[in-house]
C-alpha cells in the first residue's frame, strides 16, 4: 500500500488539505492548479465551481473523444472532481 501524504491547497481562495497517495501528489497539485486557472476566467463567482466543473469535464470529453487518455490524464481528472466535490461539501 502506498504512503498517504496531506497536501495542502487553495482553491477558489480557501484553504484545503486533502490526503492522497505520494505518487499522485503532483497531479493533485496540477489538478488545483487547472481548476484554479477555470475558476479566474469566470466572471459569474456564486456559481463559479459548478461552471469550472462543467468546462473541465467538458474539455476532458472532447479530448477523451478525440483521442484515447492516458492513465495520467484520468487519475488528474479523479483527483481535480474530488476536489471539487469536497470544496462543495464544506
């Protein structure tokens, strides 16, 4: 079993901690890195997530439609909708 590690981010100017494997670290960190980048081209804030999920996955379908992902594409794309869905919870 791999080793856990707390990553710390900030998402949408909130600070989160998040535990994933040591492996994935760096995407995690592109990921917030992506979602972040979505949610600053968005002029509507009060429904800013919800519209940064919906272009991500968007692009994410084009792009699995116009070509084949690869593992590291699907594990960026888990770990950014997880954290999305936290950031919605909390």
């Amino acid at each position: 079993m791999s080793e856990m590690e707390v990553v710390a981010l900030r998402i949408f100017g909130r600070e989160i901690n998040l535990s994933c494997p040591a492996e994935e670290k760096n995407a995690l960190l592109e990921a917030a890195e992506l979602l972040n980048s979505e949610l600053d081209g968005i002029d509507n804030k009060s429904n800013a997530l919800i519209l940064a999920g919906l272009s991500l996955a968007n692009k994410f379908l084009q792009n699995e439609n116009a070509s084949s992902t690869n593992a590291g594409d699907e594990s960026a794309m888990q770990d950014m909708l997880q954290s999305i869905e936290e950031v919605l919870e909390s």
